[in-house]
C-alpha cells in the first residue's frame, strides 16, 4: 500500500511545553489508523499541525505524494484531507441539515456569483438526498430539521463525523469519535467506518477506547509526551509494557 | 400628512439599505463594524462629487458604492486576518478618518470642507418643468408594482405561519397607507416624492438580491462563519475570502445608502456623517433582529417613526429646552434598547428559540 498520509519529525512547543516533539505518522492508503496515547500527549496537537490549523514550528508533512505543510487549512481539506474536532463544533443556529450540507465540495452557488443560477436548486437537492442518506447511516435522519445548538454532546460527535463525509474525503482525521457516545451507537459507527473504508476512504483515529481501537485499526502509533514510543498492530501494542508504563504513570 | 408619510417613508428605506449592509457584515457573518459610516460617507461623497463633474448620477451612484466596497477590501486585508476585534477598533478609526479627512484644509478645494457643498443634481428632479401625466401614471404603477409585491411577499409568508397573520395583515395595511400618500404625492410630483419612489425601489431590489444570497450555499457559508469559523475552514472554504466579500458586499450597500442620503439631504456637510449615524444602524439592526433582513426593515420604520413623533410640536409644549430634548430622546433609544435586549434579545423579529442554544 502507498502513503496517503505521512508526516516526519513534527514539533510544535507552546512556550516551555513541548506538546509535540519530533513525531511522525504514516497512514497507508485504504487503512483505519490509529493514534493513542495518554492525556496531554499531545495527540489533538498533532491533528492540528497535520492540518494546519496549528503551524508547526519544524516538520514535513506529504498528503498524497504532495508536500502540504506550507498550505492554508483549507487548501489540506479540498484536496481531501478533513478534520474534525475533539470537542465538537455544531452551528447552533444552523439546523442539522444545513450543518451537513455546508460539507459538500464544490457546491454550485457557493461563489457569490451563482447564487443566481438555476442549477443551484436542482444541485441543493442531490446534496439533501445525500446528506439524509448519511444522516440515517448515523441515527441522525429525525434531527434533519432541528438546530443543531440542541444537540446532545453525542450527537455533535456523530453530526461532526457526517459533515466531514459530506465532503468525499480520502482521509478524515476523528479526534476521539467514541467519546460520549453510547455503547450500542460506537459498534454501529465502528461498521459505518469500516464500510466507508470499504469504500475507499482512509481513517486517522485517537481514541482512548481501546476496544474501539482493538476493533478497527490496522496499524496503530501511539504518542506520549510528544514523541513517538512504539507503533505496529494492535494486538501488539496493547501489550506492550513500554505503552503500559506510559499509561500507568502518566 | 402625505408629505410627512413621504419624508418617513424616505428616511427609513435609506436607513434600512444602510441597516441591510450591516446586517450582512454583522447579522450574518459576524463581522463587528463600529465605522459602517465610512462606507457611507464614500458613497455620497462619491456620488456627488463626480455629479458635480457632470456624470449621470446613474452612474455615480454605482461607482460611489464601488469606492465604498474598495474601502471594505483595504480594511479587510489589513485587518481580517488578526483576532477579530482588531476589526472593530480599525473600523471606529477609518470613518474617523475618512470625515476629518475630508473637512481638512487640504482636500477643502474638492470637497468643500467644512462648508459642505449645497447645490448638487438630485434624481428624477425635473423643476422648474413638471413631469408629463403619463410619466406620473408610470411612477404611480411602479410604486404599486413595488409595494404590492412587498403585501404579496407578507401575505405568503403570513399564511405559512398562521400565528403571525395578524403582523403581516398590519404590514399589509401599512404599506397601502404609505401607497395612497406616496401616490398623492407622485401626482402632486416633486422631487422628493421621485427620491421616495426611487430609495423604496432600491431597498426592494437590494433586499430580494440579499435574500436569495443569503439563502445559498454561498450564504451558508457566511452563516458557518459566525457560528464558528473553524468548522468552515475544517471543510476547504476559504473564511478569510468570504468575510472580505461580505465586508465589501455589505460596505458597498452602505455606499449605495450614502448616495441616496446625500440626495435627501440636498446638501453635504461633513458633520452629517458623525459616528452616532453607525449607532443608529447598529440600533436599527438590534431593534429588528441581527440576521433576519425584514427585521432591518422594520427596525429602520419603527427608528424613523420614533424619530419623527419625538420631533413633532407637541414636544415644545413640554417644560424642557431644546437640548434636554435631544438629550432625552437620544437616552429613550438607549433605554429602548436595554428593554428589548432584556425582554426580546433576538429583536422584533427574531426567533427566540435561536437564543436558548448553547454554543
Ligand atoms: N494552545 C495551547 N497553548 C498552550 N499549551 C497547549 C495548547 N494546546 C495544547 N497545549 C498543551 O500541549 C499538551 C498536549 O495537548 P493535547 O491537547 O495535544 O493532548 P492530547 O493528547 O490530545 O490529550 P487528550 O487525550 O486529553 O485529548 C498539553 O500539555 C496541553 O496543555
Ligand atoms: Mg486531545
């Protein structure tokens, strides 16, 4: 398999703290990776600087065989690559619906000047019918026409995930998609994110669940104080006793 | 009476284009302008300025609300990019400086300085001739054809929520009232009734084009922006890009406001373009509701109506000199505010529900 993602010797210090501190990742094309690590490890960081939303102080980062770092954060995510957020972000005063359609690329009359066109509508509508069928694949479908400001935090983590999909990404980042959702929902949403690797998208994952991390990834790099300590299956690394100790005495 | 329908008539649709360029900048992309007289202040003086040149005003106007979009895209790229407040503050200081600008000694040859300037071409003013029957008959058809559609518009949107068919019946009632004595006063033809039917029909165009940008993607995603500007930017839209559109969009409406400002006031000085002129739009943008365009509208009306009654004569008979009066009426407007955000936060027209969700 080929790089989607790989990114070498990033670091990132906030004053005195190094958060992020000569880490690397690699996310083969097609694969459900995982990264995890103690609290304050520096993980959110670590999305933030891959995506650019946090400049890195030093650090590559290739997306698809193209050097990404220098660009804006937008640039990353239209040519793919999207995010989402530990604590989730809902428009409040954007009903759910609008929430996931504001994802779509490339939408017809999202440039001032088309906003006239006629094929806005008929565009508007393909879109609906998408983002309704993603909405149900998430238990979401009955919130449509809701503002998504009264969502539940759970319900934002789903809304957060449907709207990256929205986007036909190659790779989205899930910053701990299992945290405050419920048991029965995080095996539903781990067999959507299989079948939509299926489909050929790829998954970049912190979780502290490891069950979750036991059940989808392939690979998986764990992070403490900023710096890589060991990556490999899964299987191997929960029984490593160096990420053990990391645990244990953080 | 007709003539006093036609002033307020007059005076809101100019204030409520001025309110509908905030709103965009403000309402709906979250962009705090503490100078949105500067835009105007470009605009009429734009306008009038190349009209003394003798370009068709048809043509100054635009090119006036051109120079004020220009002076949203230099603000913007100097000052988007840092935290937001940073707006704010420069906005205060840039419509500062644009009026001191033009009442120095310096630009006093082009602009008058603070002597102003009093004779300048005014639209659809035909004195000392008289306007033929059939041009009359012409303005009186667009006014109707004008405020008809704007009953029509209430009417469906009265019907879709049954509750509030009662406001739009008021409305509707409303807006035949401003018809007969805008009509009366278009046979009777003078130039102030031409400048009415002219600022309504502006303000109608302005508000159906805003809508339907409001209401597209394009709009979405300026709505995105003010909820949380990184969600937009986690999604490959280019925030920096939109806010400079919906600054110099909104800035631009501003400058067209400003050519019909200066028309009605028939002369220009600087110190018509004092910063309480941006308090009055952020006034006329609370009152109606940030984010909601009708809600502009009848803020500018409800402003304009408070404005004019308190000016009346029955105000002189009350045992306060003139200044107390102005005093307290600008104290009334301060006080109305605080009851509105304490009573109705999301203004008249606002939709409380959006109030109670949490971030
Ligand atoms: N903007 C910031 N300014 C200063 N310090 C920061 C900032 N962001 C993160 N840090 C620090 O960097 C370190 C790493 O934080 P980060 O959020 O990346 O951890 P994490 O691995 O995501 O933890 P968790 O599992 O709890 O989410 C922490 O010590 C944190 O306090
Ligand atoms: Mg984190």
């Amino acid at each position: 398999m080929t790089d989607l993602l790989r990114a070498e010797n990033l670091c990132k210090s906030f004053g005195s703290i190094k958060a992020v501190n000569q880490a690397s990742i690699t996310v083969p094309a097609g694969s459900i990776t995982g990264l995890i690590g103690p609290n304050g490890a520096g993980k959110t960081t670590f999305f933030n600087l891959l995506s650019n939303f946090i400049v890195p102080d030093q650090g590559q980062v290739m997306f698809n065989g193209q050097p990404i770092q220098q660009l804006p954060p937008h640039r990353i995510a239209r040519l793919g690559m999207v995010r989402t957020f530990q604590v989730a972000k809902a428009l409040s005063r954007l009903s759910v619906l609008e929430n996931m359609l504001l994802g779509a690329q490339d939408q017809i009359g999202e440039k001032m000047w088309q906003a006239w066109m006629p094929q806005v509508a008929k565009d508007q509508k393909q879109l609906k019918e998408k983002a309704m069928t993603i909405l149900t694949d998430i238990g979401m479908d009955h919130k449509a026409a809701d503002f998504a400001g009264g969502l539940s935090g759970g319900q934002r983590k789903l809304l957060e995930m449907g709207r990256a999909l929205m986007s036909d990404p190659k790779l989205i980042l899930l910053d701990e998609p299992a945290a405050g959702v419920n048991p029965r929902l995080i095996d539903d949403i781990c067999g959507h994110i299989q079948r939509w690797r299926k489909d050929g998208m790829s998954f970049l994952v912190i979780e502290h669940n490891m069950d979750v991390i036991m059940s989808l990834c392939d690979r998986v790099w764990v992070l403490a104080e900023g710096s890589n300590l060991v990556d490999g299956p899964p299987a191997k690394v929960q029984n490593d006793p160096q990420v053990l100790e990391a645990y244990l005495g953080s | 009476m007709s003539n006093y329908i036609v002033f307020l008539t007059l005076s809101a649709a100019t204030y409520a284009i001025f309110g509908l360029g905030l709103n965009l900048q403000w309402g709906y992309t979250g962009l705090v302008n503490f100078g949105h007289v500067a835009f105007m202040t470009v605009g009429a003086y734009t306008t009038v300025l190349l009209s003394l040149q003798g370009v068709p005003l048809w043509i100054a106007a635009p090119i006036g609300g051109t120079l004020a979009a220009f002076l949203g895209l230099l603000i913007g790229l100097t000052t988007l990019r840092l935290r937001e407040d940073y707006l704010g503050i420069v906005t205060i200081g840039v419509s500062e400086l644009v009026r001191i600008t033009i009442q120095s000694d310096k630009f006093t040859p082009i602009t008058g300085g603070v002597g102003g300037i009093q004779r300048y071409e005014l639209p659809l003013n035909f004195a000392p001739a008289v306007p033929s029957y059939l041009t009359k008959l012409g303005f009186i058809g667009l006014f109707a054809a004008v405020m008809g559609l704007a009953s029509w518009r209430l009417w469906v949107w009265g019907r879709k929520n049954m509750n509030k068919m009662w406001q739009a019946a008021l409305g509707i009632v409303s807006f035949f009232i401003i018809y007969i004595c805008g009509a009366i006063s278009l046979y009777n033809y003078d130039d102030r009734a031409g400048l009415m039917l002219l600022t309504v029909t502006t303000l109608a165009i302005i508000y159906v084009g805003l809508e339907r940008l409001i209401n597209s993607p394009w709009g979405r995603v300026l709505k995105a922006i003010r909820e949380d500007e990184e969600v937009p930017k986690a999604l490959g839209k280019n925030v920096f890009w939109y806010k400079l559109q919906a600054l110099m969009l909104g800035g631009g409406i501003a400058g067209i406001a400003g050519a019909f400002y200066a028309w009605q006031i028939t002369s220009l000085y600087p110190s018509n373009f004092e910063p309480l002129l941006t308090f009055n739009a952020w006034t006329i943008v609370s009152l109606g509701g940030a984010g909601n365009n009708v809600g502009v509208i009848l803020g500018a009306v409800v402003f304009w109506a408070y404005d004019t009654v308190t000016r009346l004569d029955w105000i002189k008979s009350l045992p306060f000199s003139s200044d107390q009066v102005g005093a307290f009426r600008i104290m009334i407007i301060g006080l109305i505010l605080m009851v509105i955000m304490l009573w109705r936060p999301q203004g008249l027209l606002g939709n409380k529900d959006e109030l109670t969700l949490g971030k």
